[in-house]
C-alpha cells in the first residue's frame, strides 16, 4: 500500500497537497497538531476522492510525539510504505531581531527545522530500503533572500534548504529524491493580516499564487515524470 504523509495537512498548501496526492492515487496521512474539525473535514474530502485516509496528530517539533505516533503507525502497517513525504509544517511568527523572543525564535526553527529532521528520520530509511520515496520539504522565498522582520523563518527555512540539498546526496543511490518547493506569497491563512495590495505589487505577476498551484508542483515532484530531480529548490513566486 502506497501511503503520502504530508505534515501540517488540515489547512493550506497542505490541505492542497492532500488533495493533489490523492487525486493520483495515494492514500494519505494527514498530520496535524491541534485542529482535529479541519483535520477531520480534509479526511472526509481526500476519501471522496476514492482513497484510504487517516489522521495523525502529534506536533512535529516533539521528537517524543513523532516517534511514538508516526512509530506506532509504521510499526502496525508493515505492508504499506509512505513513498511520499511532504515536509509542509511551519508556523510564522515575525518581529524585528531587536524585539524576538526567545520562544518566537525557538518555536518557528523547532517546526519547520527539527520537524523535518524528525519525520523524515522515520520514514526514509523505509523508502531507501525499497528503493523507492520522495521527500518534499515546503520552504519559501524567505528562506532564500531573506526577508525584515523574519529572521527565525528566514533561519528556519533556509537550514531546510540545506538539509534538503545534503540529503539528496545521501538517498540518491538508493532512487529516493529530495527536493525543496519555495513559495512566495501564496493566498492561505499564512498570509493573512498581510498587506496584500502592496505586496502584489512588487509581483511580477502582479497577484499572490494560490495554495492549488503549490500542489500541482508538489504532485509533480512525487510522480515518476521527476525520478531524475533531486537535491533542488524549485520557486514557485511568480517571478519575484
């Protein structure tokens, strides 16, 4: 049984990805932390697409959390393989480096940052194993030029850069790609409270993306079409 994983999946671009991976045929785990309503309504919409679906909650930041459950998951399904990773779980909290605090730092690198390197370290040696696995890792614009007023985001999503690239080099022999999809600004409730018309306007394209869009790239990256992409940031910004 193929199976997609992909973290932070009640909301977003990740509810996006659910969809997208079930729609080509994977059945899916969703993460998610505390949302069970939003994590419930994903579930019942990815198996109106005609696939398996269950929920996993644990926070990804919680090496303890994800041992035990994704662990227990794995560990009682034997049969099935997660062939699809996405790396989608990461919170914003901006402030300028002068006023951050501690735990606005912490919280920020320990999601997106640890969390990669705790669900991935569960499931890839799996894929190796089988030859066969994709692990996509959610970055952003932030994470490649930097952005004022983000620096913990900025920190956070570019150390997942790396990760992404030393890590490709570990798993290629093995056909298991790792690759990196870098939105800009993109129309989910991680943009909200953003001023959205003037930063459209320093888009090229003059419009934030939407979160279908990141999932279709996403899709792509985990179909056979991709085999021989790995160790890449792919951006998905409209130009900026």
């Amino acid at each position: 049984m193929k199976y997609a994983l992909v973290t932070g999946g009640s909301r977003g671009i990740g509810r996006q990805c659910c969809l997208k991976l079930a729609s080509m045929g994977c059945n899916i785990l969703i993460n998610y932390v505390s949302n069970s309503e939003a994590a419930q309504k994903v579930k019942s919409e990815v198996e109106g697409l005609g696939v398996k679906c269950e929920l996993l909650q644990f926070d990804v930041a919680d090496a303890e959390q994800v041992r035990t459950v994704l662990g227990a998951w794995i560990e009682a399904n034997k049969e099935s393989l997660i062939e699809v990773l996405v790396n989608n779980a990461g919170i914003r909290k901006d402030n300028l480096m002068f006023w951050m605090s501690d735990e606005e730092w912490h919280s920020v690198v320990d999601t997106s940052l640890d969390g990669a390197f705790y669900v991935t370290g569960m499931v890839v040696k799996e894929m190796m194993a089988a030859k066969r696995g994709r692990v996509i890792n959610m970055v952003s614009l932030s994470g490649i030029k930097g952005i004022a007023g983000q620096v913990n985001y900025s920190a956070a999503k570019a150390g997942v850069i790396g990760f992404t690239k030393a890590l490709a080099q570990e798993c290629a022999k093995k056909k298991v790609t790792v690759n990196a999809v870098a939105p800009g600004f993109i129309e989910t409730d991680m943009t909200e409270g953003l001023d959205q018309d003037m930063l459209k306007r320093t888009v090229p394209m003059g419009r934030f993306g939407r979160a279908e869009e990141v999932a279709d790239l996403v899709g792509f990256l985990a179909s056979e079409s991709a085999s021989y992409i790995t160790g890449e940031v792919i951006s998905i910004n409209g130009g900026l």
